[in-house]
C-alpha cells in the first residue's frame, strides 16, 4: 500500500463517525405530531427548554442512543417540543404534560411510555426501545 493511499484511507476513516450523524429532530409546528401519527410514524417527542440542564442531559442521551442505532431515526420521527412556547398547546394538553424535560413515545391513538426528568440512558433506551417495538 502506498503512503499516499493509507493517509487518504485513514482520513476517510476519521470522518466516518461525523457522516453517521443522526438527522435533527423536527421542531414541532403545531398539528405535526398528529400528521406523523396519521401517518402511521411512532413519534418520539421531547418537552424541552433551553435553559433547562435536565432537558440537555436528556438531549445527549437521545443523541448518543440514535447515533449507537440507527434503526430509532429508521422507525421514529423525532420531534422536540420548545416548552418555554408550547406548554399551553393542544399537544401538551392532550397529553397531560406535567413539565418541562418530559420524554414520550405516541403510536397511533396510544402513548407506549413516557419519562419525567429523568436522564438515565439506560431508561431513556428502554423508552426509545418501545418505540421501536411499536414501529
């Protein structure tokens, strides 16, 4: 193997994780978590602040899991809802969220589970996880 061909390979090599990057949520616009699940999509929605430090660790789990697997992106929609403005919408309402930093997964008609800040991955992945076995 030539040098030439070994250092474009190890380049090639470096930058594979950044190309793996899991596709930004959507931010949520009221009435698009109701089209995704009319659609028949398992919805992963995250009641979120920016300021919120639990929402973040929160958020670093979700990202670190769809970047371990990416069968999530394959079988959810992923959809991050800005509590600071959404907190008194029909989404939140509907669903009785409590507060900020709550996690839940949607399937049609049903919730399969949610997460009330907490930031465990483990229970994070067990709650993305049932979303899969909706899908």
């Amino acid at each position: 193997m030539k040098r030439r061909d070994f250092i474009a390979m190890t380049g090639a090599a470096a930058l594979m994780p950044l190309m793996a990057k899991a596709a930004a949520p959507l931010k949520f616009t009221p009435g698009l978590v109701e089209e995704q699940l009319a659609a028949g999509k398992t919805v992963f929605v995250d009641f979120y602040t920016e300021w919120c430090s639990t929402c973040r660790a929160q958020g670093r789990a979700i990202e670190a899991l769809r970047q371990e697997d990416p069968a999530y992106d394959k079988n959810m929609v992923f959809v991050k809802v800005d509590w600071d403005v959404h907190a008194g919408s029909e989404l939140s309402r509907k669903h009785k969220i409590p507060r900020r930093s709550t996690l839940i997964v949607l399937r049609g008609q049903n919730e399969l589970g949610r997460i009330v800040a907490g930031t465990s991955k483990a229970d994070i992945k067990a709650l993305m996880d049932l979303g899969l076995a909706g899908a």
